[in-house]
C-alpha cells in the first residue's frame, strides 16, 4: 500500500529510477519509486530477443554491482540485464511500487500532489526518472497497405514473427543495423535506409570504444559536437561485438539506400545522401582511430599495432550507384521496420518545467521549477548520462541537491 505521503517521488523504475533511490537511500531521505509496470520493463518487453548491451558488462553497470552470469568483456543480454536491475533493487531494498501508474503531478501549498492509479501522495519532490525511450516514433510517410505490415523497433522480436518477403528496415543506428543483420542473416532480403550516423570502432587496438570514450574525456562532453545533436550512433554488441561497416553489411546481400524521404504511388523514395552519410560516418570512425593513436604515443603506451583498421574499402555498387526510389510491390517487400528513436511525454507533469518545445528546462537535472528534477535523459549534464554508470552519476548529484533543500526548508 503506498503510503500518504514521502519526501521524494521517484517516477519510474528503471536504471535512473534505481540509481536515485540507491543515493536518496544513502541520504537518509524518504521516498518511494513508482513503477508503473515491471522494474526494466522495456527491456523485457520492447527489444527484439537476440538484442544485448552495446556495451561490455564492466561498463554499462552500476559502480556498486557487478554482472554476476557475464563476463567483463562480453556483453549481457536483454533479460540478464532485466535481472540485474531486479538484483539491483533488493541489494539496495529499494522502497519501489511496481504496477503504479502516474497519471499527474501537481503542486500545491505543501509542496506537490501526485495522482497515482493506486491512490495520490504527498511528496515535498519530484523525480522525474522516466527514460528517453518513451514513445516510439514513426514518421508519417508510409500509409496503411494491404499486404505490408509496419512496425516500430520496439514490436520486432524475432526473424519468424514476419511475413515471407522483403523487409525495409528504416534507421541504421544500433537498432537498425542490428534487426537488419539479424534478418538478412535468416535469409530475408533487406533493404536498409542509411542516415546521418556516427560508427566508432567496436574494439581498437586491444581497447572497448566504452575504455577509448573515457581516457580521451569524449564521456564527460557537456554538450553534443555542433551539429550532431541528433545524429545517430550504429555500435553493435551482438555477435561478442563487431564494429558496424556498411560496406560489409552491403557485401552480406543488404541493399542500403539513403534517407527515407517520402511515399508516392506505392513508391518509397529516398534522398541522394547515401554516399556523403557512409563517408561521413568513415570520417568519424578515422578520428577516433587517430585520437586513439596520439593518446597512446603521448602516454607511451605499449598498445598493439592495428594498420589494418585504417584501411577503407571501395564502395559497394549501391552506395557506387544508389537507388533513389523502390516500389514496394515490386520489390517484395512485406514489411517496413522502423528504427527511429523515440520522443519524451511528461504531459502528466503539471507543472512549469519546460520551455516552448515541450523539453525540460535545467541545470543537471536540477528543473527551473523548485522541488522537480530530471535524471536518465540524454546529455542531461553529460555524454554518457543516458547509460547506467552516467544516470548513477547524475543521481548522486541531484541526492546532493534534494538534500540540501531539505535542510534550508528545515533551517
């Protein structure tokens, strides 16, 4: 039974959510974690089943709990790392309500009201730790049409789910390229729509990307480069980790194409892009290369030598000479998958944290409307603060402030 009232109001039982409450529990501050499904409920339930971390299990954890079925280097699975959050709430008995939807949140004169759909709470805070993958989208391009079946990421399980036929996966960040191997290494044909994307090497010279990002401080960037702010990142754990090229994936028998761009007459057209986004995303890949490289002659590291991950082979014949525009039928294709991210809703939110594009307004979390704040969200105050060590992090800190505030109330 939740109880009348609490301190602070965790919204949401994920990586975010439980990192709070591990710091707000260290603080000696009251609070319950309102969860309105299952703890990591998304990653039981919205990922495709062969879908592991894009990290290696000593990086993508909490610094105060280990993967106990996965080694360091290897890369845990949607439901070990589902289970590892399950451990992860009883090691620090976290005081969570699964099954408790928030419906809406409201202040009042002693702080704020919190509308639950199992009863309302009085919380002197609120947390907001509901995650960036909230709502799928789907770009309007595509109508409804008999005989082709469209689905966002998050609905695609397995290869046999799909009808027989072609499939076009839209989006080659992580998700996409991935569903996309996975599909064409069942012996679909598959048509992969390539756009704007960075590609880090998997591993360089003895190294994870994860260990690179860190001694080269790219972790702790406070803001994305200019003009990547929403450009996607294809790194890949599947199959023990392999860095994702294009070019490979295009030798394997999947057709790439550009951006999608628009739907006419049962035509799927797509934009003239297709060359500059894989030349682009080899332009980032090189750079980390060479970071990497003048990080280990300055430290005077003995690091292996790896010429042959410099090396960029020649364009495929549909980069060379790309299809601009595909009719479905014709084609083959059954199915449309799209790999394209996710939007936020706080509309339960009742109060005045955001800015006219509907986004939090912040600083590290801390919201411009006193007693809210956010964790878990992308760049909230860093690179990796979307990752389970970064959300621990920014946990810690926003615990520093919750707790300062209760002892001025207090004063």
């Amino acid at each position: 039974m939740l109880p009348d009232k609490t301190d602070t109001v965790i919204v949401g039982g994920g990586q975010a959510g439980l990192a709070m409450s591990e710091h707000l529990a260290n603080s000696g501050i009251a609070h319950v974690v309102l969860e309105r499904a299952r703890i990591a409920e998304r990653w039981r339930t919205e990922r495709w089943d062969s879908l592991v971390a894009n990290g290696p299990a000593w990086h993508d954890r909490f610094p105060t709990l280990q993967f106990s079925d996965t080694g360091p280097d290897a890369f845990a699975t949607k439901d070990s790392v589902a289970q590892y959050f399950e451990t992860f709430a009883k090691q620090i008995n976290a005081p969570i309500y699964c099954g408790v939807e928030v419906l809406n949140a409201r202040r009042d004169e002693n702080g704020f009201v919190v509308a639950t759909s199992a009863g309302t709470i009085q919380a002197n805070n609120i947390v907001v730790a509901t995650g960036p993958f909230q709502k799928p989208v789907i770009p309007p391009v595509l109508p409804e049409i008999a005989g082709l079946t469209q689905m966002h990421s998050t609905a695609y399980k397995h290869p046999e789910q799909l009808a027989q036929g072609a499939v076009m996966v839209v989006g080659a960040g992580s998700s996409g390229t991935q569903i996309a191997t996975e599909l064409r290494r069942a012996g679909r044909k598959v048509y992969l729509s390539v756009g704007p994307h960075d590609r880090p090497p998997r591993r360089y010279r003895g190294q994870d990307f994860c260990w690179w990002l860190g001694v080269l401080g790219k972790w702790q960037a406070k803001t994305p480069p200019v003009g990547k702010a929403h450009v996607t990142i294809a790194v890949s754990g599947a199959n023990g980790g392999e860095t994702v090229d294009f070019r490979r994936l295009a030798e394997t028998g999947i057709t790439l194409v550009g951006r999608t761009r628009g739907f006419a007459d049962g035509v799927l057209q797509f934009g003239p892009d297709l060359a500059k986004n894989i030349a682009d995303g080899d332009a980032n890949y090189l750079s980390l290369l060479a970071e990497s490289d003048a990080y280990i002659a300055r430290e005077g590291l003995e690091f292996p030598e790896e010429p042959e991950a410099h090396i960029i082979p020649p364009d495929p014949s549909c980069v060379i000479d790309p299809i601009l525009s595909l009719n479905l039928a014709k084609a083959g294709v059954t199915t449309v998958i799209w790999a394209t991210g996710f939007t936020q809703d706080f509309g339960w939110l009742k109060v005045d944290a955001f800015g006219q594009d509907g986004k939090p307004q912040h600083d590290r979390g801390v919201s411009k409307a006193e007693g809210v704040y956010f964790v878990g969200l992308p760049w909230l105050s860093m690179r990796g603060s979307a990752f389970i060590w970064g959300a621990w992090v920014d946990a810690k800190y926003l615990a520093e402030q919750i707790a300062q505030r209760q002892v001025l109330k207090g004063a």
